[in-house]
C-alpha cells in the first residue's frame, strides 16, 4: 500500500510502519558526497600505488592491477559496505538522513546491496549523470532507481533520533488524585519465548507520568503501542529495538509533560499508561 511519498510495509510482528521516501533532490545530494569521499580515495590510493612503483617495490604491470582492483573496490565496495554495516547509511545518506532498507523496513542484506550497486552502472547512464536513475526515481510510484527494484529496496527518510522534550501545554488543568511513592507499577515478567535472547527488566513507571499531557494520541496511536507492548516479549531483540524507537519517534511530537525516560520501550510505557489512566477518568 501506498500513498503519496509515504510507504507501508507489515513488521515481520504484523505491526503496520510507515517511511517516508526519499525523493530525488536528497538522494542526489547524498550521491554527491559519496562521490566527493569515492574520488577523494581514489586520488589518494593513486597517489600510494604510483609512489611505490617510482619507489622500486614493484613493476608497473603490478601496479596497473592494483589501481583496477583497488578502483573496483573504492566505487563499488563503498556503498556495499556501508549499507551492510551501517544500517543501511552511507556517509552521504547519513549525511542527509536517508537509508536503505529492505520491504519489511529491515537492513539491506549483503545480496540485495550487491545488487543494486552493480546496477548502478545503469542507473548511472548517459555517462555518470545518473539520468537513468532520475527518470526511474521519478517515474516509478516509491522512488525507486532500476538498481531498487531489481534488488527489492527502498530508499526512505531516517527518523529522528534521541529524545526531545515539551513542556506540558497551558491548558492541562485536569486535577489529578495525590499519589504516593508507592504508586509505581511494574510491566508483566513473562518469560522469553524459545530462541529469544532474555532482556533486562523495564524500568518501573513513576507515578509522575499521569501528568502528562496524552490528548493528541489518538486511538490509532494508542492502539499500535499495545499492539507492539503486549508482543514485544516474542519479538527478536534486533526487531524490538528498531520497532519501539520507530513507534516513539512518531508520538514523541504528540506528547507533552515527559519527565524522564530511560529508553524507547519505557516512553511507549509510559504513555499507554498515562492514556488509559486519563480514559479510564473520563478525561
């Protein structure tokens, strides 16, 4: 399902996510650092190689090889390495907050960045002006360039990371009970599935959360973090982590008040908590 520049896959935990595609203008500034970093490189590993052979430590055959292979590497083992290993960023898609994923918003396997990297060279046609690529990006309906489709990736906005906080909005007036220090409640303890790695205990929820101010959660958004919090204990840890901070990072904006949070999981805790508290109170 598409909409727009928004695309919707399906968690591997049936949990809907939503990304936003990167569009033509960012993925060309990224392209662009790239290729500033890859041409960069490869003057200075001209540089190393002609200056051994004028040194004596080898023929210019050998040399010649070496340029070959070591150009070969530089332009495509790049990308290749730093979409594998960098969750799907390289230094110019970091640079402008874009990455690469797989259809289940996962990182690009080590196959599937082969792929679309070794099809660059046709995306990069006429020349390395990358029209090809531009025509494809443009004409297909999730911004796609022929080394995408080919390898089933997509190229979407990275979302925000860490934490920001409001201050609680002027109208939050609602009087709220006293509450005690005792008034702290600890998730369920439900023992890892098999084959799950174990967690660490989440952090209790202080009573001070039902001051937040929860009105903009909708009941949409109230109901994916139930969904994610009653399954989270099955979920692998890879999986978990990534769900939870996508999940927070859309309701982040939508929460004012927050206190202290020590992780994605515990601020998804604290607001499904602090949301039913202000339902269940009729307000």
């Amino acid at each position: 399902m598409q909409l727009d520049d928004i695309y919707v896959t399906a968690s591997p935990e049936g949990i809907a996510i939503e990304y936003k595609l990167a569009g033509l203008g960012s993925r060309f500034i990224a392209l662009m650092v790239d290729s500033i970093v890859q041409i960069t490189s490869l003057y200075l590993y001209a540089l190393l190689v002609l200056f051994s052979i004028g040194s004596g430590m080898g023929s210019q055959a050998i040399g010649a090889i070496l340029l070959i292979v070591g150009s070969f590497i530089i332009v495509f083992g790049y990308f290749i390495f730093f979409e594998v290993l960098g969750s799907g960023k390289s230094l110019g898609k970091r640079a402008t907050g874009i990455r690469v994923i797989r259809s289940d918003g996962a990182s690009v396997t080590f196959r599937q960045s082969v792929i679309r990297n070794l099809i660059r060279v046709a995306d990069a046609m006429p020349g390395l002006f990358y029209t090809v690529g531009a025509i494809s990006i443009i004409a297909t309906a999730n911004n796609q360039r022929l080394g995408d489709l080919a390898a089933g990736t997509y190229v979407v906005r990275d979302r925000t990371q860490g934490f920001y906080f409001r201050r609680p909005t002027q109208n939050w007036t609602t009087p709220l009970p006293q509450m005690s220090s005792q008034n702290v409640f600890s998730p369920p303890r439900f023992p890892p599935a098999k084959n799950v790695s174990a967690f660490p205990p989440v952090q209790p929820l202080g009573a001070d959360i039902y001051r937040w101010d929860v009105t903009n959660i909708t009941k949409e958004q109230l109901s994916l973090i139930d969904q994610f919090l009653f399954r989270r204990w099955v979920i692998p840890p890879e999986h978990r982590n990534r769900l939870s901070s996508e999940i927070a990072n859309e309701i982040i904006p939508q929460v004012g008040g927050i206190t202290f949070v020590s992780s994605y999981e515990h601020l998804l805790e604290c607001v499904s908590s602090a949301k039913h508290f202000r339902e269940s109170m009729g307000s």
